[in-house]
C-alpha cells in the first residue's frame, strides 16, 4: 500500500525548506512534489497555500515526526 504524506505550508519558501528538510532527515530516494493550492475563490498568489506531497511507499515515515516538521514553518501536516 502507497501511503501518501500532504504537508501544509503557507508559502512557496516555507513549502521548499520543508520538502529540502523532509528528504534530508528521512532520507527520501526520491524528492516531494510541490503543488500549489489556490484557495477556493482567490487568484492571487498572496493567497495560496503550498502542499508538499510525500509518497511513503514503505509506510515508514512517522506522521507525528511530519507535522513536527511541517509547525516549524507554520504548517501542519494534513490528516489523510
């Protein structure tokens, strides 16, 4: 089973850091996707939340460890 991780991120930089820092303490193969998430309505960019997706094909990324990560930057990890 692919478990698939959705960090949330207020802004672009916040959401880069965050996807840098994931593949350095868990020692991702592979590098998060960054997606941006306009908010329902808005167009402006000011307005957007940033997600960084996290694919945990082994299921051994502790979740309580992400959203750690993700309140450093003012973010939360998403609940599936």
């Amino acid at each position: 089973m692919n478990v698939r991780h959705v960090l949330v991120l207020p802004d672009r930089d916040a959401a880069e850091e965050v996807a840098q820092e994931v593949v350095d303490r868990f020692g991702l193969s592979e590098d998060p996707r960054l997606v941006r998430d306009a908010l329902a309505g808005e167009d402006d960019a000011e307005d957007a939340q940033w997600l960084v997706v996290v694919e945990d094909p082994r299921e051994r990324l502790d979740p309580t460890a992400l959203d750690a990560l993700a309140s450093e930057y003012d973010g939360w990890l998403e609940a599936p």
